[in-house]
C-alpha cells in the first residue's frame, strides 16, 4: 500500500499496483501523430512567412523539442517517483520562495542572481514592469520569480506543484504539504488568471485520475492549496477582485482584456487570408509589427496562434493533440499515481494554453512542455 511505503528504497515499489490498460498505446500515437503534422504544417509555412529564416528555425526548435521529450522520457522511465517528486519540489521550493519575498517587499532587488537576466531589476514603479494597476492608480508588482514574466512562473508553477503532490499522494508524510502551501502562496502572487485556472484544473484532474487508495489524499493536498490560496485571496481582496473583473477603472486591467480581443480579430483575419500555410511559424509578432500600430505580441491562445502561423492544418493538428492528450488521460486513470498526476499537469497547461501563448510562442515554454510530454511518456512505457 503507498501509505506503508514511504520507507521502501526500492522506488518503484512504493507505487500501487500498475494495472493493465487496453488500448493504451492508442492515444500516445495519436499524439505523436498530431506532433508529427504539427512540424509538417510548421515546414510548409516557412516559403510564406515574412522571415523565412526565423519559421524555420521556430520549426527545427519543434523538432528539438521532440528529442527533448524522448530524452525526458528515457530518464523518466528508470526514475523511481521519490526522484522525479523531489526534483519537482526543489525547484517549486526555491521559485516559490523567490516569489513570496519579491511580493512581500514589491522589488526583485533581494532576489537577483549573478549570471541571471530574468527577471532583472523590477519594482511596482518601474515602467512596462507587470503589475496589478488599481484605480487609483496603486500599481501592485506581480511575483516573477527567476522568469521573465508573471504568467510563465504560473506556468512553471503548475508543472512544479506536481511533485509535493506525488510524493504526499505516494506517502502521506505531511512534510510534503509544506512546499505544496508555499507553491500555492507563490502561484497566488503571480495574479496569473490563466495560471490560477490551469492550477484548480491540475487539483480536479489529480482528484479525479489518481488511483482509489491515493485519492483522499490528494483531496487533502488540494484542501491545503484551496485554504492558503482563499486566504491571500482574502487578503489581498482589492487586487484579485481588479485581476479577476478587469476593472474598467484600471487602465492597465482593461486594456490587458481588450488588448487580448483584438489580437484575437486579427488573429482570425490572418486565418482567413492565408489558410494554408499562415503568416509562418513564428511570424505573428514580425507580421503583427509590419502592418499595424498596435504593441506587437502573440494572441493569447495556442490553437488559434498556432492556426495563424502556420494554417489551419496547424491549428487543427494542435486541436487534435490536445483531444489525444485528454483521451489517453483519461483511458489511463487509475493507473499510477505518478502517470495520474503527470496527466493532471498536461491538463493545466492545456487550460494555460487557450489563455495565454509562451507555451508555444516562447522557448522556455515550449521546453515546459517538452519536459512534461517526457515525463509522462516514461512514465507510461
């Protein structure tokens, strides 16, 4: 039983018995396949693009991604779930901890590192620096952690807070809860509403596709993350009610909503004028930059970027990994709980995905995904 088995050194026996699924290989090939014209549909939009250069350089960073992935799955597949748990909660202890500070003293000062860029000197005052804008004009400075923005620690925040919640779920030993709350403080403080949603569907997906005998205990970690969470909401109540309505009043809220409507038009408008092979892999920033006045940065929704890059063969071919991923979790719940809580991540960054765009549009990103497709397929191969 994975409560007794917290003191195994034997990692592979401390998880509950992996059983036989049908048809599991289905889905996984599926994905590889949507993968697969995923960089088909990125190649072919390189002849179109307004940088030719730089979509096919987007495209062979796809395919390195890939080899990413297989390598992330290789390692994956030999690690017991105390290596994979522990790796996953160091870096979400030492971000999370970076987090909390940077809100508590509105200043990255403390926490700037030598040899590190991101996120460089940021205070709430500092000009273009992301904020929560009030209106009255107080100007509250989002948690960045070691990242260039707010939204990708969410991000990385979501892929992180899987391994307190493996190793809790594996052994019940509440030490694990600690570095949980503190990564829901710090996911809390980014005010990343992509990212507060992608973290509730990680809890519910966890709940729902871990196996029976884990399941009250992941209820348990999701309680914890639920009461820190409601209580900073509590709280900092001004801030999340001006981030959660976009208060007409705040210029800075509005327009990130009204702004995101926009890109979304004329997302479409390139969709409809090159259908085929879109602006080109990468593109939508060059090509946003060369005909409009507007500040040039990727529509906040991965299937429909992907669409207006490289065509709608790309956008669907996101859609239909994306529908692979949602049936191979599903056909695989109850199976183990690392597999169960891995898919759980891949659930969270989908919901990130049709929110935001850095998991396609940004590098670090792109190898998010890239370490959590590994991940998951080790686990289940």
């Amino acid at each position: 039983k994975s409560g007794k088995s917290g003191n195994s050194r034997n990692s592979r026996t401390s998880h509950p018995p992996t059983l036989p699924h049908p048809h599991t290989h289905t889905p996984g090939l599926l994905v590889s396949l949507s993968f697969a014209a995923i960089l088909l549909f990125s190649l072919l939009s390189v002849p179109a693009s307004i940088d030719p250069w730089l979509s096919l350089g987007f495209t062979l960073h796809l395919a390195a991604m890939g080899i990413a992935a297989w390598a992330v799955g290789r390692a994956a597949k030999n690690a017991g779930w105390q290596s994979i748990a522990r790796a996953l909660t160091i870096g979400l202890a030492i971000q999370s901890l970076l987090a909390v500070i940077q809100a508590a003293t509105q200043t990255t000062e403390w926490t700037m590192m030598p040899g590190l860029k991101w996120p460089g000197l940021q205070t709430a005052a500092t000009i273009g620096a992301s904020v929560v804008g009030m209106a009255d004009g107080t100007r509250w400075l989002r948690a960045y952690g070691t990242l260039p923005h707010p939204n990708l620690l969410a991000g990385y925040l979501v892929v992180a807070l899987a391994g307190p919640l493996i190793g809790y779920a594996q052994s019940g030993r509440a030490r694990w809860l600690w570095p949980l709350a503190i990564g829901a403080a710090a996911m809390a403080l980014t005010f990343s509403r992509a990212g507060w949603l992608a973290s509730a569907a990680l809890l519910a997906s966890a709940i729902t596709l871990v196996p029976r005998p884990a399941r009250q205990r992941v209820v348990t970690a999701a309680g914890v993350a639920a009461v820190v969470s409601v209580a900073l909401a509590v709280a900092l109540a001004p801030l999340v009610l001006t981030r959660v309505t976009a208060n007409a009043g705040s210029p800075q809220e509005s327009f990130s909503i009204s702004d995101r409507q926009v890109l979304a038009e004329l997302a479409l408008t390139f969709v409809k004028n090159n259908p085929l092979t879109g602006v080109g892999a990468g593109g939508f920033v060059p090509t946003l930059a060369a005909t409009t006045t507007l500040t040039p940065e990727p529509v906040h929704n991965v299937p429909l970027l992907a669409a207006a890059e490289t065509g709608v063969g790309g956008g669907v071919a996101v859609i239909l990994m994306g529908l692979a991923a949602l049936w191979q979790a599903w056909r695989g719940r109850g199976r183990s709980v690392v597999g169960s809580v891995i898919a759980s991540v891949v659930i969270g960054l989908m919901v990130t995905g049709m929110f935001d765009h850095f998991l396609w549009s940004l590098s670090p990103g792109r190898l998010l995904v890239a370490v959590v497709a590994g991940l998951w397929w080790g686990e289940r191969n």
